[in-house]
C-alpha cells in the first residue's frame, strides 16, 4: 500500500531518474569506487593515485602533461596527486634535459613492485562484478565511445 505521503508521479518517463543515463553511470560509478577502496587501501592508494599508477605501469617516464591528458585531469588536480605519490616514495617527478619547463614522472623501484600487489584488484571487480570477460570488454569499449562522443 503507497505511503500516505507518496504522489503518483506526474513527471514524463524522460525526466525521471531511472530513465537517466547521466545517473546510471553516476551511481555506476560511485558503486565502483566503494568496491575499489578496501581494494586499494590494502595496497596504500587511493582511486586517483591507483589510476595516475596504472597510468605509469604502462608506460613509465611520462610528462605530466601526457598523464594529464590519459587521465583526462588538469594540472591542478594531477600535482598534489603525484606530490602525495612522491612522498609515499612510488614516483619521482623530475624536469626533462630536453625541455625544463615540462616535468617528467617515473616510477621508483618500490612504485614498480607494487604492481604485483595490486594485480589482484582486477580479478577481484571482475569477480564482483559477476559479469564475463567479454561482456565487461563489450562494456568498457562502449562507455569509452560514449566518452569520446561527448568530448567531441
């Protein structure tokens, strides 16, 4: 039986919430990240350094404008992440011989083992998840799509 404070509802299906897909991701998202964080507390990051790291154990020696852009993040936002890294002793950022005004960041030696550490997290989502392989490939690839059309 509705609450006597409920109201049958007079908004059309394309306003409302569940009709949303700004909000399917939002709360997909939020979901996410309460799922990473025991995840990454154990191994010492949090999701924004876990993300600026997977960055660095693809490629290692980057300028931070290059991880800037991979991340989709501004300086602003990037220098106290990487300040934080850099006092945890996982990066060194250091300026380019080349060119002194673009700063250079690579891994440390205890910044590359923690990729062993961390190689868990993903077979832990994915378990999470209950979802394949493939369907979560299937998916990542479409909200990368969906990214870059909205950027476009």
């Amino acid at each position: 039986m509705p609450s006597p404070h409920s109201t049958v509802s007079t908004s059309p299906p394309i306003l409302q919430l569940d009709h949303q897909l700004c909000f399917a991701l939002y709360s997909a998202s939020l979901a996410m990240t309460k799922l990473y964080k025991p995840l990454l507390e154990a191994i010492g990051l949090t999701y924004p350094q876990y993300l600026v790291m997977l960055v660095l154990w693809e490629r290692d020696d980057i300028t931070v404008s290059d991880l800037g852009e991979r991340l989709f993040l501004d300086s602003g936002t990037l220098t106290p992440l990487l300040k934080r890294l850099e006092a945890s002793g996982l990066v060194e950022r250091h300026r380019d011989p080349q060119d002194e005004r673009r700063v250079r960041i690579t891994l440390t030696p205890v910044g590359r083992t923690l990729r062993d550490d961390a190689e868990c997290v993903p077979a832990c989502v994915l378990e999470r998840s209950r979802t394949s392989v493939p369907e979560l490939q299937a998916l990542t690839r479409q909200i990368q799509t969906l990214r870059d059309s909205l950027q476009s």
